[in-house]
C-alpha cells in the first residue's frame, strides 16, 4: 500500500507538470503579433466616412502616422475616426463607451475594434490641423490634434 501512495503522488505530480508546460504552450501559440497600422485613413463626416486617399495616414516615424487637414470653425463638432478601408474590427479606432470631443493638444487614448465610438473635434477657428497617430502602444493607440501655424 505505501508503494502504491508513492505511485499515486508521482503520477499526480507528472499530470500537475503536464498541465503546466501544455497551458505554456498554449501561451505561446496564442502570442498575437503587433497590429499593421499601415493602412490607416481619418474617417468622418469632412470626406462621408470614405477611406479616400487623400485622408490616408502617413508614416513620419516608426510609431507616429499623420495628415493634416482643413477644417472650418463652425461650432459643430466634426465626427470621425481612425480605420482602415474595410472597417476591420481591430483597425476601427475610436472612444472605448460613447462618442467624446477630444480637445487641441490632448493625447487621447483609443481603442481598435468593432465597438468603438466616433471620436468629435470643435476647432476653434478655421485652419489647418494635424491629427498624430501614436502607435508606440500598439494596442492602445493614441490621438493628438494640434494647430498648424499659417
């Protein structure tokens, strides 16, 4: 009997081990690798929510993709996001709950998937603004808009 209880306590050991290398395993194999942010446009109601080549986001640095666009001060808010040309769930970036204004100069943290809310902006006066898209976070992108001096 007691060469039996060893028996038992090595198999328990064995199964315990075997569940841990297979869950590691299992870690491994469901690494995701980094979003390709490459293809990106600002979508809203300034160009009907089409992905046109003119709204395409532009490469400036391994992490940062930009454009600059006009814009006319009239008091209504500009709704728009950051996706893709399909509207790929994990590339339709936008607010996590509900659609909010993003002020100049504020980093606002977005999030990429099917869910997300329009993201709006009331510039304060007509002109030129540049809208930052940080992926140095790759799962969390960030938004920045600021003035483009005339």
């Amino acid at each position: 009997m007691h060469r039996f209880t060893k028996l038992a306590v090595i198999a328990l050991c064995l199964v315990g081990l075997s569940a841990c290398s297979s869950r590691a395993a299992r870690d491994l194999i469901s690494f995701e690798p980094d979003k390709n942010y490459q293809d990106m446009y600002l979508r809203g109601v300034f160009n009907w929510w089409e992905a046109t080549e003119q709204f395409k986001l532009t490469r400036v640095s391994p992490d940062i993709y930009t454009i600059t666009i006009e814009l006319i001060a009239d008091g209504q808010p500009y709704d728009f996001k950051v996706a893709d040309a399909s509207w790929t769930p994990e590339f339709n970036c936008g607010f996590e709950y509900a659609p909010e204004q993003i002020e100049l100069d504020d980093s606002v943290e977005l999030i990429c998937e099917q869910t997300s809310q329009n993201i709006q902006f009331v510039p304060s006066d007509t002109g030129l603004f540049a809208f930052e898209f940080d992926i140095s976070d790759n799962d969390e992108p960030e938004l920045t808009i600021t003035r483009v001096p005339n």
